[in-house]
C-alpha cells in the first residue's frame, strides 16, 4: 500500500517552486478567502515575487496582510504529483523605472512557514 502523500522538507519545497512559474495566492477581502493565479519568481532571500497593477485589488488586501501562497503540479490521469505552500507577511514594493514610478508594483511574501507534499501515483500510468 503506498502512503497518500511525503512531506517535502524545506530544501525540496524551494527547488520546486523555483523551476515554476505560476501558482495562486491566498489572502482575503471583506473577512471572505480569495483565491488567485499569479505569475512569481523566487527572490534570493527565498521571498515571493508576485507582480501586480498598483491599484487592484489584491494590493489593496494584501498590503501588511498574512497571506498564503501554493503552486504545484498534479497529473490527474495518475493522481500523482506535488504541492508546496508559503506562509507569510506580504509586502508591497513600488517599481521605478528612470522615469519615475510605473503602474506595477511587486508583492514580497516573506516566507514565515514552508510546507510540501508529494503525492505518489494511485493508478498506473496509460499506455
């Protein structure tokens, strides 16, 4: 009998995330959860990028908010795969340019808790 799912340490659940490029973020509006896609890369402290017009909502609700972050990839023919989520405060950082500012800003999700799981195959793969 194979387990449902293996954690991930912490080490696994970076190098995951950093060979994707879209996950979702989590946060909420009006007490209610919200949910997300967003295209991210990995800062080098291991913080979240997220990319962001300056005015939308997701600024306004996640400015100095916690928020949730989780991207993955799950093969439903197999029931196989992986998922790894982020935890922490998000930030909000202006984009410059020489010009002056732009109407994108960057959300930084400083990373409080890193947590993954591996979910082996639970039929055969097809031909």
């Amino acid at each position: 009998m194979t387990p449902h799912s293996t954690t991930l340490d912490e080490w696994e659940c970076r190098r995951r995330l950093a060979g994707l490029a879209v996950g979702r973020v989590v946060y909420t509006v009006d007490a209610l959860p919200a949910v997300r896609p967003a295209r991210y890369r990995l800062g080098a402290d291991g913080s979240v990028l997220l990319s962001a017009g300056a005015e939308s909502e997701l600024i306004r609700a996640v400015s100095g908010a916690i928020v949730a972050f989780e991207a993955g990839e799950l093969d439903a023919a197999e029931g196989s795969g992986w998922s790894v989520t982020v935890l922490g405060r998000a930030d909000v950082l202006p984009v410059r340019t020489a010009d002056g500012p732009t109407g994108t800003v960057t959300v930084r999700i400083l990373p409080e808790l890193v947590s993954g799981r591996l979910f082996p195959p639970t039929r055969p793969a097809g031909p």
